[in-house]
C-alpha cells in the first residue's frame, strides 16, 4: 500500500468529493483521510495507483465537486517520519 498526500484542498472539502474526483481519473484508492488546514492522505492500492495518480493530478487546476475550486492540488508520496521523543505524528 502506498500513502499519498494531498495538498492545496479547500477547508469544505469531504471525503467523499476527494474520492469522486480520483475515481473521475480512474485512480483506485482505498482510505481517505482529509484534515483541516486543506490537506488529505489517501491509501492507494500499490505504487502504481500512487504514480498515476500524481502523474493525472498533481500541480492540476481542479474545480469538480469543490475540490480545490481555483487552486491547483499538490499531490507527494507521503513519507512518515519518525524523530525520537516526538509524538505528534
């Protein structure tokens, strides 16, 4: 499984507008986890999933279902960081 990060989202963005729009581009997903603040990680099946979807998405101009409606969305492989004594991840 290979995590994404989505950034750039407007603040009433669900996760069911996140999920139409991935689905819209043929990208499989499996979780979606959007926070306040714009941002969102999304499960993709495998790595391929992960490529094709920044590889459609990223640095795109999305307006559907409010997604990011005048924004363009920022789409990383999402790497989680482990710093010893931290415990805000």
């Amino acid at each position: 499984m290979s995590k994404l990060y989505v950034g750039n989202l407007d603040q009433d963005v669900t996760e069911q507008a996140l999920r139409q729009l991935l689905d819209e581009h043929g990208i499989a997903c499996g979780s979606i986890l959007v926070k306040r603040g714009g941002y969102a990680f999304v499960d993709c099946p495998d790595q391929s999933a992960a490529d094709k979807a920044i590889d459609k998405l990223n640095e795109k101009w999305q307006r559907p279902c409010g997604v990011s409606s005048g924004k363009v969305l920022m789409l990383r492989q999402h790497l989680l960081v482990c710093v010893y004594g931290f415990s805000g991840l």
